[in-house]
C-alpha cells in the first residue's frame, strides 16, 4: 500500500492524527466525483448514468467542504493511483442530504412493498482523506450497512440522490489542481 506522499495526497487533506468530526455545519457540502463519460442534463446526473455514481447507494463516498479547500479535492485518489483529475464533481448541502425522508419500493421476490428511507452523513476519515464522509441510509429507522439487492430499491435510492445533487465542475481532461 502506498503512502499519501507516495500517492500525492496534499498534506492539508491527510488526516495526521486528527478526530472524527461528527456533526456537520448545516451549509457544509457534500462533495461526489463522477466519471467523464456520464451524462448530465441542465446541471444533474441523467437517471441513465446514475448506477455509476451512486454506487453502492448504501454507503456513497463524498468528501464534506469544510474539510477541503477546493471541491476538486474529491478527485485525489486517497485509495490508490492514478487520480481522477478528469472526473467531474457533483455537490449537494448536507442540511438537503442528512433527514432526507422519502417512501421506496422494496421487494422479496415478487412481492413488492413500501419502506421508509431516510439518508444520514458521516464522518470517516481515511488515513490519507481526512475529509471522506459517507452518506449513510436507513430502512424503517434500521441502518443498511450491506449491499443493497433489491433492484427496485437501489433505483429509487439513486434516484433521490441523483435529484439532490448538481454538478460544480465538469469532467475536463486538461484539469490540474
């Protein structure tokens, strides 16, 4: 495994000892890179290209804004290279995020039901991203924290995380931060 310096890691966005923050500001952002081949449509992701952002949807990945000095931030690859510096990125307030309720379908087999979702973030910090976050969620008040097998269930999560987040910078092939 390699090193943040190894990695390139700016050292204002390693963690270096520092503790969790659990509670976010309620204008803090939630920071999302997204490859730059999905389509985005007057400033959010297409409902096509949604599985390939928000994936898993259980446990999203997004780095929170008062942690980082630029939005691009997110595109430091904290987990290995290359970096995704010609990625776009996608931004959402946390105070839109954390409590966010909405009914989806679930189903067993055949029989579909109704469940209460409701979204949460988290701080959790990686050794070389101190600003990582997950947005977390919630079935009936229980947290999920395996993979989501439903296929209807994941698409209605996607979806209303697809309607809260905007795009903030475009996938460029040029850019360097």
């Amino acid at each position: 495994m390699l090193t943040c310096e190894e990695l390139g890691i700016p050292h204002r966005l390693r963690r270096n000892g520092e503790k969790v923050i659990p509670h976010f500001e309620n204008e803090e952002l939630l920071f999302r890179w997204f490859k730059p081949n999905v389509q985005t449509i007057e400033g959010k992701i297409t409902t096509a290209s949604i599985g390939d952002v928000f994936r898993p949807p259980h446990e999203t990945s997004v780095n929170r804004s008062s942690l980082c000095n630029h939005p691009t931030d997110v595109l430091y690859n904290h987990k290995g290279l290359p970096h995704r510096f010609n990625y776009g990125v996608i931004q959402a307030k946390v105070n839109s995020v954390e409590g966010y309720e909405f009914s989806a379908t679930d189903n067993i087999g055949n029989d579909k039901f109704q469940v209460e979702i409701k979204f949460g973030a988290e701080n959790a910090p990686e050794e070389c991203m101190y600003p990582h976050s997950n947005i977390t969620v919630y079935k009936n008040d229980k947290l999920i924290e395996e993979e989501i097998k439903s296929r209807i269930l994941k698409a209605d999560i996607r979806d209303e995380l697809r309607l809260l987040f905007t795009v903030c910078h475009n996938p460029n092939p040029n850019f360097r931060p």
